[in-house]
C-alpha cells in the first residue's frame, strides 16, 4: 500500500514466518493431534464459551460460513459437538462441546498451556515481562478501530504509576533524548539538561517535597513526570514523557494530576513549567488540568531559535 515503506511490511512478514513456526502452526496436527490449526481454535472458542452459535463463531474468528460448517459437521459426525435450539430464541441454535468433546480437546489445551510455559520458562523474568508487553502491544495496535474506546478502557485500566526507583532515571534520560530527537530534532543539549535534571534530582532531592513517577502499562515504563522545589512556595513540573505506544490513553493526564495533587498535598502555593509550542498534546494536557500560559519568550536553548512558553497553576492560596 503507498505510504507504507517496503522495509516495513517485509520485518512483518519476516515475524509471521518466524512465529508461526515457533508454535508449530505450520504442523499438519497442531500439537501431534488429528486437528489443524483452524480446528484447534474452534475448538478452543467451544471450550471456553457458552450460548455460541456458527454465525457469531464465524464472526469473531473471521472464518468464511462454508469453510466453518464443513468443519462443525465433521466434529458432529465424530460425536464431539451438539446443536441445540436455545431455551430464549427457539430459532437460534447454540453449539457446545459433548463430554467426548470436552475429554477429547482437554489434553491438547493442557499441552498447549505447556508448550508456552516451556517456551516462557527459558526467559528470564523481565525477558518475559518485555515479550508479554510487546505482544499485548501488538494486539491493542492490532485490533479493529470500532474496539477501539474498548481497548483504551482496558488499557488504562491496566496503567500504573509509581515513584521512581533505581534505573528509571536513567530510562527517562534516554527516551528523552531519543524521542525529542527523532520527532522535534533536538539534539545533544536538550538531552544534556535532561541528564542535569535528573542528576540533581538523585543527588539531593527531598523526598517530602520533591518526587519523580513513571507509568507503567503491563509492566513496562511507558511515561514519566517529576516535580522539583524552587522555592518554599513555588514547584516546578518536568520531564513529562509518554511514549507513541501510549498516547492517547491519558496517561500524560494521569501522570500530570499525580503531580499537581502531591504538589498540593506538600504546601505549594503555585507550580510553574516549560514547555515548546510544538508540544501540543502536553500544552492541552496543561490547559485541562488548569494552567495558564504567563509568558512566551525566543530561546536558542537546543539550537535553532525557537518559542518557550512558561505556565502556572495557582493551589494553595496563602
């Protein structure tokens, strides 16, 4: 498809060629059973849900009507399925496994939670951590758009914040340079006052006035927010990060009321920030959570001339 870089769609077809033999899919019998793939799966859907018909089977799994039924009679004629007219809607027929079904699929799922573990079990735990996420993130990314206020509900249901620990500042220090290099063309300085910023903070920050978060999404690190002291008054929001996987989850707004509550919850009469023009999202997430833009000046801090703009927001009122 234009617009799509050839690179692209060869490192994806490059990883189903790979996965797929990994688990065996290529195999005329899905784990040494008499079932292929497809069949496995449908009897997996059978196994674990109720009140399911073919036309809703054929729906979720994307299989063609004819190729489905073939594929039912024959499980039927092997004593291993049965239709039955559902006690709500007499013309709708649920299909469920007989008991020979059940014993006859049991030691194929048991084989295959098996063969997974096996495979996990060689990693090592955040080895582990890291692939769960990536495929999590695989399927969120994945997945039909019409899910998609679906799948955000559940992500951020799945997102953590917590204080930083040892490592995290150095991750922060790292995406940010990275990510503001490769979408703005920052460069070696902008990540250099990243390092200072997080360097004071590790050397003397005070723990009841001054934090760091990360949020984490299924175990993986996917934005951060500090809060600094200027002054016994005023505090200073920085190093805001979400990462692309991320956004659009609210992460940056949870990560930036956390901020604000702790800000206020320690005494502080106003929290200032930077930030750039180009940084729309952060501006809007600023703008929800009541800042106000108080200046605009040029600076040449990161290289080519360009517009910084401070904000504050006004807690506790003295």
């Amino acid at each position: 498809m234009a617009g799509v870089p050839a690179a692209q769609v060869q490192a994806v077809r490059a990883f189903n060629r790979f996965y797929t033999k990994r688990i065996g899919a290529l195999s005329e019998g899905l784990l040494r059973s008499p079932f292929s793939l497809t069949e496995m799966r449908v009897l997996y859907e059978l196994a674990h849900r109720e009140k399911l018909t073919a036309g809703e089977l054929a729906t979720d799994l994307g299989l063609d009507a004819g190729y489905l039924s073939r594929i039912l009679r024959a499980f039927a004629s092997q004593g291993l399925l049965a239709r039955q007219a559902s006690a709500e809607d007499g013309r709708r027929r649920d299909l469920t496994l007989t008991e020979k079904g059940r014993k006859t699929f049991a030691p194929f799922d048991r084989a295959s939670s098996e063969e997974v573990s096996a495979m996990l079990a060689a990693l090592g735990t955040a080895e582990r951590r890291r692939l769960v996420a990536a495929m999590k993130s695989v399927e969120g990314l994945l997945s039909p758009r019409a899910d998609g206020a679906a799948a955000v509900d559940g992500a951020r249901s799945r997102l953590v914040l917590r204080e930083a620990r040892a490592g995290d500042l150095g991750w922060i220090v790292h995406r940010h340079g990275a990510l503001y290099a490769s979408e703005y063309g920052w460069g070696d300085q902008f990540e250099g006052l990243v390092a200072r910023v997080a360097g004071d903070f590790l050397s003397s920050h005070d723990p009841k006035r001054e934090r760091c978060w990360v949020a984490e999404l299924d175990g993986e690190i996917v934005g951060s927010i500090m809060l600094v002291k200027t002054s016994a008054r005023v505090a200073k929001l920085r190093l805001l990060l979400v990462e692309p996987s991320a956004r659009g989850l609210g992460v940056g707004r949870r990560l930036v009321e956390e901020c604000v509550a702790f800000a206020r919850a320690a005494g502080y009469a106003k929290v200032v920030l930077w930030t750039n023009p180009e940084l729309h999202a952060a501006r809007a997430i600023y703008e929800k959570t009541g800042f106000r833009l108080v200046r605009t000046e040029t600076t040449r801090v990161f290289g080519a001339p360009q517009k910084a703009q401070t904000w504050e927001l006004t807690l506790n009122r003295a």
